[in-house]
C-alpha cells in the first residue's frame, strides 16, 4: 500500500509540473522541448569547423541555455552520413537546427528529414552575404548596369536563379525556408527569394540601423528576421567581450528579432572562438529572456524612413557605394545625414523601407512615414492618395472616381487626387475636437466633391485652402469648432449643407478667394466671415437660425436682406433672400464641374430662375 500511495504522489507530482502554466509557458525554452512546441524565437549558435566531436561537446555545453544550431561548415553538410549523425545528436539534445548549403539539394533527404526530424528541422542556411559582397565588389552579381533599377533587376535575378538551381524541384514537393545572413541590402534579398534574412552585427558598424535596414524589410516583404553575432577582429579574438555579446542578444531581442545566432568560427575555420565569458554571456542572455517575456512586436508604434526605389547604397559611411558600381555623391551624404538624424530621434522605433513598398496594405500600421524628399505621411490618419489608393481604413469603398463610406469612421479624411467624389452615404466622420484636427483635409485640390457625410467634432470640418471647382453638397457640420475654410479658392459650390454649431469662425471665406456660392444650407450657431476675399461670392436663399427679419407675404423668404458679416464698418456681406424654414435637401443631384466658369454661370442661372419664379407667384396672389 505504501509503495502504491508513493507511486501515485510521483505521478501527481509529474502531473502537476507537466501542467503548470509557467512551465507551458516556457517549454520552448528548455533543453529537449516538447514535440510540437513552436518558439516565438530561437537563439543559439553557428559553427562553421567540421570538427563534429568539438561541435558536439559544444551542444553538450549550450543545450540548457539554448534552443537553435546552425551546422554551417560544407565539411559536414556535404556528406550525408556525418550530417545525419551531427543532425540527430542536436535533436536529441532538444535544438532546432539550420543547415548550411551552397549545392543543389537532394530532395529525397529533404523529405526524410523532414519526417525524422519534423518541425526542429527549421531550414536552409543558403549562400551567404550575397548584398554585401556585390556592394564590395567580392563576389558580383552585377558587373555593369544602366541605371540602379536596371542593377536592382539584375541582382535580383541572378540570386533567384541561384537560389533556384539550389532548391530545384524542392517547392514542389515541400517548403522549406530559405536564409541567409547579410550587412547590406536587406531589401533585396527578400525580393530575390529569402524568407529570414540575419543582419549582422559586426565590426564597427551601428547594430540599430542594420536592425532599422533588416526588420523593414522583412516587415513589408511579410518575413522573417534575426541577427548574428559576427567578428568585430579579422584576427583573434575575432569577436566582441561576453559583455559587448550580452549587450548585442539583449538589443535583437528588444527589437523583435525571431532568430539571434552566434557565429563561432576561426578564420581557417579550423576551430571555435567562443569562451567562457561568451558563453556565460549566452546563459544570462536567456534568463533574461525568462526574465522578461516579449510581447509579439508591432509596427503601429514605429516608424519608417522611405529610400528611393532601387536605391542599392551601403549606409556604412559616407564613401560606401552604390551596387557596387557607383560612388557616393551629394545625394547619399543628404540621405545618410537625415537617416542618422531619423535614428537619434526614433532609435529602436525607426525601420528604413524602399519607395516601391509603401501601399496601403504593408505600410499601414507605421504611424509615420518620412520620406526621402522629406514628404512626410502621417498614417494614422485616412489618405485618398494621388495614385488612387485608400490608406488606413477598410471602410471607404472605391468605385473608379467615387469614394464611399461602408461605415463610419474615427479619425480624419486626408485627400491627395483631384476630380473625385466623395460620397459619404449618410455616415459620419467622428472627430475628438483636438487642435488643428480636420475633418476632410484638401489643401490644393481641383474638382473634389463631398456629399451625404456628417462630419462632428473637428477643429475644422472642411478644409479647403486653394481648392478650386469644387462642391461640398448635402453634408451635416455639427459640433466643430469651424465648419469649413476656404483660402485662396475659387469657384467653389457649398449648397444644401448643414451646419450647426460651428461657433468660432464658422465659414471663413479669405485671402483672395473668389466666385463661391453659399447656396441652401440651414445655419445655426455658425458664423459666415468674409476677410480680404475677392468678388463674386455669394451667399443666397440660406436658413439662418439668427435671422430676426418677417415673411408678411407668406413666400417663406425674408422681407430683409440677412446680414452675415461685416469685414470693416463700411461694407456688410447679406443673403438678401433669407429662408424662414430649413432647406430641404432636393432630389436634384448636383453635377460635378470640370471647367472654372460652368459652376458660377449655372449657379447664377439657378438664382435667376428661383427670383423669376418667386416674383411670378408675388403677382399671382391677390392683394
């Protein structure tokens, strides 16, 4: 019974430590993880000597602390049978493994390992520094090109070429990752096939911008990234003090780094170099990471930093090349001087992309892009961009020119292209009422229409600085500080709106703005001023809550003029058919004017139309 009683607390004991959510939570993290289990990162080392009895006295050392080994010597990768024996003894130990590979792959070993050594078996390590060694001329892609994106295309190709004269049939019988380490060029190594591309850290050169350089572009080509430890000597001790190494894994760490590798290899690449301190440095670096468990990293917090397209320049210094085939110039010292500036502002926030990527779908979550001619976008605000895109919100629908609303939304409408509608469909722009928020943002546009859109809580609703042709038709302005400005604009058609409570400075009509039309809208608690504006604006046939006139008539049009504003004490601006109810809107829709003068001539013809007609129905009633 005693026996029976002490297996059982055994077996609750094993129960319950097997179970424990701490544990579950870190299972990856322990030396022979369980079947299954999928890292949220790998750490470990990679061993270019074919020393396999050094190498396995290393995994015997590192197993604890450890959870990655990349095989990365051909003396063992090539032979099949001192591969399979290395492979199965760094399984057995509880890592994950990465093999290193220059030659076409032997599919049938492919598919094998994959059933013996599932999921542990994570890849491919193929070539090796293929952007670098084209920027210093070591090993060319590239010998002569016409332009940079004639260079961009060739390198592309001819590392897709190769990485596919390696793989062979492989995709088509299994999908194994692809990587590769590199210190420059990130961007298209992903283009030319990579899935995980390690940006070194080495030499002097600076860790956060090869980080800014390699998670941007993984983070718009959607893949994977990590960093090797590499030299910092060409001689020993060829690598950096166990305390630079700890600082290095802590820094690819709190950037979001998948993989964090240490390269252990001599130059002869006869021996390792790691010793104890880099070691010790390895197991303090992965209590830390018990320490302080990462959350999954986003880009809604960082920013990006936007390079020409095809614009292959190194960045370590201000006479590296370009491709390898053009020396720096005035331009690369401006780029390199904005991009230093870009990472003392942002440090580890700051991702570098390429032009080509930024749309809507793999850029949207940067809360800033800064561009190289010093453009800069704010994303978290919506864009309707010259090109015709919709950035920042799924709820915009588009239809050629017309732009529509499936839902309302939080946050302003920024628009970029001229000669569209932009139809609100009765929903509504919700605005948080703080300074210098806009609702619908058109500085500079040419033949924009918005209509059906209720827009509430803006500094201003509308703004419409040098904005031309243009209508702003059956909308509701409600609850911002200013309705809609116009600076500078001509020709602008603002009819059957809305607008209520609007109270600092309303509609401002200024600076040499010209022939707009103020035309059926109801107007409550919103000021209409008119400032060092030109001829031709009119106010007409408006519902203004402060009117204090009568109708004795019974026409429902004011017997006075309303007077709106009064720029000096000796001119007054007045809407001399003031509307004694609230318009409602017509059926009629308003045409959209690709001309300056059909807007003003219509609208004059609409106005004498309304005044014939009401003055043939004064007739027509009997005194």
């Amino acid at each position: 019974m005693l026996v029976l009683m002490k297996t059982a607390t055994v077996i609750f004991f094993l129960i319950f430590v097997l179970s424990s959510p701490f544990l579950l939570q870190h299972s990856f993290l322990v030396g022979g993880n369980l079947e299954g289990d999928v890292p949220d990162f790998f750490v470990g080392i990679d061993v270019a000597y074919d020393n396999i009895s050094e190498m396995k006295l290393l995994v015997d050392k590192i197993s604890s602390y450890t959870n990655l080994f990349i095989i990365g010597t051909t003396g063992i990768t090539y032979d099949t049978q001192r591969l399979d024996e290395t492979c199965q003894y760094i399984y057995d130990k509880g890592l994950s493994f990465i093999i290193y590979t220059e030659r076409r792959l032997q599919i049938q070993w492919v598919e094998d390992a994959e059933i013996k050594w599932g999921d542990r078996f994570l890849g491919f390590y193929v070539l090796d520094e293929v952007g670098g060694r084209q920027l210093d001329r070591a090993a060319l892609r590239v010998f002569a090109a016409d332009d940079y994106t004639d260079a961009a295309n060739q390198f592309v190709n001819s590392v897709n070429s190769e990485l596919e004269r390696i793989t062979g049939d492989l995709t088509s019988s299994s999908e194994i990752p692809l990587f590769t380490s590199d210190y420059a060029l990130y961007h298209f190594d992903y283009r030319a096939g990579y899935d995980t591309i390690l940006a070194q850290f080495g030499w002097n050169y600076s860790r956060q911008l090869n980080v800014a350089l390699c998670r941007g572009a993984a983070t718009v080509h959607n893949k994977e990234w990590g960093a090797i430890i590499t030299w910092t000597y060409n001689k020993p001790p060829y690598i950096e003090s166990g305390e630079e190494l700890y600082d290095d894994l802590v820094l690819a760490y709190e950037n979001g780094a998948k993989y964090i590798v240490v390269f252990d290899s001599n130059e002869p690449y006869t021996h390792g170099i790691l010793l104890d301190e880099h070691l010790e440095a390895l197991e303090q670096f992965w209590q830390y990471t018990l320490d302080n468990p990462r959350t999954k990293s986003e880009t809604d917090d960082r920013v990006a930093y936007v390079l020409p397209k095809d614009y292959g320049y190194g960045f370590r210094g201000p006479d590296d090349k370009i491709w390898g085939l053009w020396t720096a110039d005035a331009f690369s010292y401006e780029v390199s001087v904005d991009l230093g500036n870009m990472l003392e502002q942002y440090g580890s926030k700051l991702d570098v992309i390429y032009e080509d990527t930024v749309d809507p779908f793999n850029v949207g979550h940067y809360s800033k892009l800064i561009f190289w001619n010093g453009t800069i976008i704010d994303t978290k605000q919506l864009h309707i961009r010259s090109d015709g895109n919709v950035w920042g919100t799924e709820k915009i629908q588009q239809n050629e020119n017309v732009y529509r609303l499936i839902d309302d939304i939080n946050g302003s409408i920024i628009v970029e292209k001229d000669n569209i509608t932009i139809d609100g469909n009765d929903f509504s722009l919700w605005g948080s009422n703080s300074d210098g928020s806009k609702g619908i943002d058109m500085v500079n546009r040419v033949g924009v229409t918005i209509k059906n859109l209720r827009i509430d809580g803006f500094d201003i609703g509308i703004y419409m600085p040098m904005a031309n042709n243009c209508s702003v038709y059956g909308n509701q302005i409600i609850n911002c500080e200013n309705a809609l400005w116009l600076f500078g604009s001509s020709y602008n058609n603002i009819a059957y709106n809305t607008f209520v409570d609007n109270p600092d400075l309303g509609i401002q009509v200024m600076y040499e703005s010209s022939f707009n039309v103020l035309y059926g809208n109801n107007i409550t608690n919103t000021p209409v001023v008119l400032w060092m504006a030109d001829e031709g604006n009119i106010a007409d046939s408006n519902y203004w809550t402060d009117y204090e006139g009568i109708d004795e008539n019974g026409d429902e049009i004011g017997d006075t003029p309303h007077v709106y504003h009064s720029t000096s004490e000796s001119i007054n601006y007045t809407d001399n058919n003031p509307m004694m109810n609230p318009t409602i809107l017509p059926a009629v829709i308003i045409p959209e004017f690709p001309s300056r003068m059909i807007l003003p001539l219509l609208m004059a013809t609409i106005f004498a139309l309304v005044i014939f007609f009401r003055k043939k129905l004064n007739h027509s009633i009997p005194s």
